[in-house]
C-alpha cells in the first residue's frame, strides 16, 4: 500500500475514533487526504506588536508581555475574568468568559506570554477576548511564520479536534512522508514555469515562511491541479480526432448560390469569422466538436443555416436539437423560410407532434429526402433514424447533459457527424476552457449593425407609477411588454401570490389592455396558448415567471421590467434582458427593487447598467458566485477544484493549458522518459478518477 494511502487513525493522537470523526465530518481518510487538506487562510504570526501599535482595524494582533493581575468581575451571566496585560509601551486587558478555572490556574502573573488575538476597543482602551496564549519560548519568540487556520466542524470542535490539531497533524505528516512525496510535473516545465517542486510547495502550502512562499505554494499546487485537468481534456480531443474520422465536407457551390441570391443582410465580421472556422474543420476530415458561443441576438442562427447548407450541399443530413418546444418551433421557423428559399426539405419534430405525422417524417430522414431536421430531445428516440447525418447542431447546451449531446451524434453507426454545441449563455474564458476543453471554441463577439443598444435602469419600488405610465406610453406607440416576476422553489407559494398580486395591480392599472399570464404552475397547453397570444401580438403585456427565460422572440416586446430584480442572478438577468432588443426599435430594460439591498444586488444591479455585454457580466458573474453555482449543479462535479479558483486563476489556468497542449504535440503517447512524472501521475489518478480510464 503506498505510503499516502495510510489510514488516519495510525498516525499519533488520532486513534480509530477521531479518525472515524475526521472521515464523517470532513470526509479525511488517509495520511494523503489531510495532507491535501489545504489551510484557506493564515494568520500573520510573522512579526510582534507592541501595546501602544494595536488600533482596531487589526484583524489579529501578537504580542509578548506579562499580566501583572487578575481579577474577577461580574456575577452570572456577566461573569468574566480580566487579566491586566502589559509590555514596556502600555497596557490593555485580556478577557475570559469561559474556562476561567483553566486559566486562573495555568497562567501566572509576571510571566512572559506570547498573546493573540483580535483587538477590541471600548473607549480609549483595548482587550482581547480570550486570546491564545502561550509562554514565551526561545521556540516562539522568534515568531517569523504564519499560522494555518483550517476549516473544522462544530462537532469536531466539540471533540476537541480544532485547527490547531489539525496543524499539528498535518506537520507530524509532513514529518515522515519527505522521502514518499513524489514530484508530479517534469523538471523542464519547472524549471519554465518557476514554480516550487511538489516536496516545497506541500510543505509551504500549510507551513510557509512568508507571503512570498504561500503565494508560491498556492500557484505550484493550483498548476498542477490545472494542468491535469486540461491534460486530460486535450488527450480527449487528441484521442477522439484520430479515432473518428470526419466527413469531408467541401462543396461550397450552394453557399455561393446563398450569399449571392437569399442572404438578407450582410454577415458581421464575426459571423464570417465563425463561419470561416466551423469550414475549416468539416472540410479537415476530422470530426468537428466545436462550441459556439455568442451573446442573444448576435446571430448565431444564420451561422447555424450556413453550416447546415455545406452539408446538405453534398447530399447529406443536418439535424438541430433545442431544450424546449418553443424554441425548437421558433429555429423552425426561422430556418424554414430560408430552407425552402433554396428548395431544401426541412420538417419539425417535436413531443407533440402526432403519430401520424411522424412517420413521414421518420420515412424521409431514413430514405435520406428529408435535408433539415429540428426539434427537441424527441430527436434522440429510438425511431428516429437518419440516412446520413452529417451535422449534429445542439443549441443552449447547458441544458442538455453531455451525455444527451453525444447520443445525438451517436445516431451514425459507420462515422460521427460533426457537432455544433451553440451557447446563448456567454461563458467566462477559464470556465469554457474547463467545462468544454475538449471542444474548439468560436466566438461571435458583435452584434449586427444597427442594433439599438437595450438601455437599462433601475427603480425602487417607490417609482412604480413613473413606470407604468412609461410602459403606457410604449404600449400606446404599439410596442409589447414583458413584466418577470422571480419564482424560487423554495418560496414559491410567496412567491406565486406576489405575481398573482403583481397580474392584479397591472389589470387595474392598464384597464384596457390585453394581459397574458404565465408561470410554472400552468398546464404546458395553457401556457403555449398565452404564450402565442403574445407572440401574436394579441396581448400587449405578459406577465411570467422565468419560464420566458429561453428563447422567445417577440421583435415587437420592447420593454422588460424586472420585479424584485436583486433576486436574479447576473446571467438570469442578462439572459432575461436579452429578450427584448430584437426589433428595430429602441428596447429598455427596468429592474425593479426594494430600498434594501445587499452588497452583491448592487453589483449586478450596476454590473446590469453598466454593460450589454454578455461576457463582462458573466465574468463579473463569475467572480461574485463561483464556477459551480454559475453552471449550475449538473456540471459541477468537474469543477470540483481542491485549490485552484476559476475566477481569479485564469493566468494560471492558460499556461497550464498551453503547456498541457505542447507537451502532448511533442508526445501524444506520453512515453518519453522526461514525461515519466506525468505518466505516473496519470496512474495514480486513474484510480481514484473514473475519466482518465475513458481514454488510455
Ligand atoms: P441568436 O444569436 O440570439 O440566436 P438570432 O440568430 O436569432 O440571434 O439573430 C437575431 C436577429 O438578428 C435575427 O432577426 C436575425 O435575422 C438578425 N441577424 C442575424 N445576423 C444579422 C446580420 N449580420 N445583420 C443583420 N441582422 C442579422
Ligand atoms: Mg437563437
């Protein structure tokens, strides 16, 4: 058994019952495990204080001096014990609530003490409420190192195992595991990379000497969690391009004839760009796996067509899957009017299409007349076969698992088609490298000339009468209105009264307009039906929930209000905003809040104001929630990160990249002897990970 793998309880003071402990509370098995249980923070213990420094902004303060007295003040609940503290430049107070037989007796008056803790002034006066105190040694005089602090259990506390006796596992671990640390990055990459070997940087990341040393621990070990990851995702790629050969795709005479004679706009200068890309790769041979993200409304659909079109131009089939009904009726639409421009067969196949339109449908895809196929997951049964599908197009990703996706392109038995993952949802850098590392990605980062920026602002509650003689206006101009009411599961029967409340308060102040209600609690049918009334434009204002969330386009809806916008998430905001602004005409977006707002509801608020921008949002998104809240729980499991911190480690995060990708150009097998330390790692971690054992 390896060293690492050495179970808790042997090591001294622990035993089988506080390792049991460890193991329930904070899931800590072996030596390994608590060695990789990082400090999240340390306390300066690098230098001492005197008396007359301390002020209170100091989170923590050391000193060293003597009590020259106690005393014992209050009776029952107030009773507390203060000890008068002082070194050469002063005096202040240490105070006990608790334990005070354990200090009357160990601590002696006129004895040297180290003392820590956080300062609190009344009046002109400080004391530290019970300190941690220790005799002056020759060992701690010195002071000079930060002290670990790790996260421990009410319950562990309880059982006496505190951040201090963690420290000092950890340290009798460190002990005697020197020789069994073993380095896990080659020398060169070291060496390149300036970073500490694994031996220091384990040592450091719990005991540094300084800030410095911390700091280059916390990259060291962040690196490398990084780099394998991204080693991983690359190989995947590697692996899948060499084993899945891909159609070749190269017959541009149809888009000639598209450009020339049905394009109704000039493409932006990304469209082309993403275009140029997504060719590249169909005519490579190779199977395309590629992401394609661009913000609401930057026409990713046309691209969609266009990719479609090379394909169908060589006899072969396209298939378009979308999360809801709604909007696989609306891509439907959308690319109907060019599909049959050109003459190209193209058929809807959705849940509620009847039998007796399926089999039709199902007769053409399999005879290979049908071209074009969108839909929802109705496109994954079983019945659904193509004659030759050579473009797999997957819009909104994030709802569908990864698993869904590749079921999709499953559907060819000889070859894979090619993929096409479309993203609404703008996704920061580091976390698109993490999630989709073994994609390509494309980026459309422009919005079609002409587009009225949405203008955004915010109201609290108190204005709601200026708004709604805005939206009256609007309404009165012939525009539509969206009014999204937040609905959180675990309130949701507040939550359902306030937009009852909120319907009723709109009817009477818009007596003579035409309302539409929808939320989650309605029927599918119900729903759809007042969702097309307002797609018609037979109702004026539409009253939701976040079901509106994804995808409609009504070009007419110029206004959305945002009720109780300081419980939206960035992107939800973002995503909900993005609903408006399809049309020729000037959009606006009104968030809607209370006076009471957190630190965070301001940011986004502002954040909201500020920019259009879906990448500047979701990285400031980013930075406020975590990688893991932002997507969502489905695809957190990946981003399980012991150290390293997407939101801030993206410097890191791209070197580790690049020098994942040059060192399996240089050697895809990873045989060479200077990738032993790689090699071997991997080995270690295939058998505690299930996706490195995917592809070896
Ligand atoms: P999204 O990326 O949100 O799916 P769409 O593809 O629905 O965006 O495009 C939004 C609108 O912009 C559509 O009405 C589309 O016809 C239009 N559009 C797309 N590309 C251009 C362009 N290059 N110039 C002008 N309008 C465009
Ligand atoms: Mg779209």
């Amino acid at each position: 058994m390896a060293f690492f793998d050495t179970s808790l309880e042997f090591i001294k003071g622990v035993g089988p019952q506080r390792a049991a402990l460890l193991q329930k509370e904070l899931r800590l098995f072996t030596f390994g495990d608590l060695i990789q249980y990082y400090p999240f923070r340390h306390e300066d213990r690098t230098r001492f204080y005197k008396v007359k420094e301390v002020n209170d902004d100091m989170p923590y303060v050391q000193l060293i001096g003597k009590i020259t007295d106690f005393e014992l003040i209050g009776v029952g609940f107030k009773k507390r014990l203060v000890g008068y503290f002082e070194d050469e430049t002063g005096e202040l107070e240490l105070v006990w609530f608790q334990g005070i037989n354990w200090v009357t007796k160990k601590i002696k008056p006129n004895t040297s003490y180290v003392v820590f803790g956080k300062p609190n002034r009344f009046g002109n006066k400080f004391s530290i409420a019970h300190p941690e105190i220790e005799p002056l040694t020759p060992g701690n005089e010195r002071g000079g190192f930060l002290q670990p602090v790790y996260n421990v259990t009410e319950k562990l506390k309880a059982r006496h195992i505190d951040s201090k006796l963690i420290s000092k596992l950890v340290s009798e671990i460190l002990k005697i595991s020197q020789s069994h640390i073993r380095e896990t990055l080659p020398t060169s990459l070291l060496q390149k990379q300036k970073l500490l070997s694994k031996r220091e940087a384990v040592q450091a990341i719990h005991f540094p000497q300084s800030h410095e040393r911390l700091k280059a621990a916390q990259t060291r070990l962040k690196f490398e969690e990084l780099f394998y990851i991204q080693l991983r995702l690359i190989k995947m790629k590697l692996v899948r391009q060499e084993k899945f050969r891909g159609i070749v795709f190269n017959d541009t005479a149809i888009l000639t004839r598209f450009y020339k004679e049905y394009l109704p706009f000039d493409l932006t200068e990304a469209q082309k760009r993403v275009i140029r890309e997504i060719y590249t790769d169909m005519k490579s041979g190779k199977q395309m796996n590629r992401l394609l993200q661009g913000d609401v409304g930057s026409g990713k659909t046309i691209v969609a067509f266009i990719c479609m079109l090379l394909v169908v131009g060589s006899g072969a089939q396209a298939a378009l899957m979308a999360p809801t009904e709604i909007l696989a009726q609306q891509h439907y639409a959308n690319l109907k009017k060019f599909a049959e421009a050109m003459g190209i067969s193209i058929a809807l196949l959705t849940g509620s299409v009847k039998k007796s339109q399926r089999k039709p449908i199902h007769e053409a895809l399999e005879n290979g007349s049908l071209k074009i196929l969108v839909g929802t997951h109705a496109l994954l049964e079983e019945g659904v076969k193509f004659n030759q599908l050579g473009l797999a197009i997957v819009d909104e990703q994030h709802r569908f698992g990864v698993a869904q996706r590749s079921k999709l392109w499953q559907k060819n038995s000889d070859f894979y088609p090619h993929v096409l993952v479309m993203t609404a949802t703008p996704i920061p850098r580091t976390l698109a490298m993490t999630l989709y590392g073994d994609l390509e990605i494309s980026v459309i980062d422009e919005l079609p000339k002409g587009r009225k920026p949405i203008k955004t602002s915010h109201r609290f509650d108190s204005h709601r009468l200026q708004v709604n003689g805005f939206l009256k206006t609007q309404i009165d101009a012939g525009r539509q209105v969206y009014v999204v009411y937040p609905l959180i599961e675990e309130s949701e029967k507040l939550d359902l009264k306030h937009l009852m409340d909120g319907y009723e308060s709109i009817s009477r102040a818009f007596p003579d307009v035409a309302i539409s209600i929808v939320h989650g609690k309605m029927k599918a049918e119900a729903k759809d039906y007042e969702m097309a009334r307002f797609v018609k434009g037979e109702t004026k204002i539409m009253v939701a929930t976040t079901v509106i969330e994804v995808g409609v386009d009504v070009p007419n809806a110029s206004v959305m209000v945002i009720e109780s916008a300081e419980r939206f998430g960035l992107s939800q905001l973002h995503q909900l905003r993005g609903r408006v602004g399809r049309g020729a005409e000037q959009s606006y977006c009104i968030l809607m809040s209370g006076n009471k707002l957190s630190s965070d509801s301001k940011v986004r608020i502002h954040t909201m104001v500020q920019t259009n921008n879906g990448f500047e949002i979701s990285e400031t998104d980013l930075k406020l929630r975590g990688p893991g809240d932002l997507m969502g729980t489905q695809q957190s499991g990946a981003l399980d990160l012991l150290i390293a911190d997407l939101g801030k480690d993206g410097e890191i995060l791209k070197k580790a990249r690049e020098e994942a990708l040059q060192i399996l150009e240089n050697d895809p097998a990873l045989d060479k002897p200077e990738n032993r330390a790689i090699r071997m790692q991997i080995e270690s971690i295939k058998k505690t990970a299930v996706n490195w054992s995917r592809i070896s």
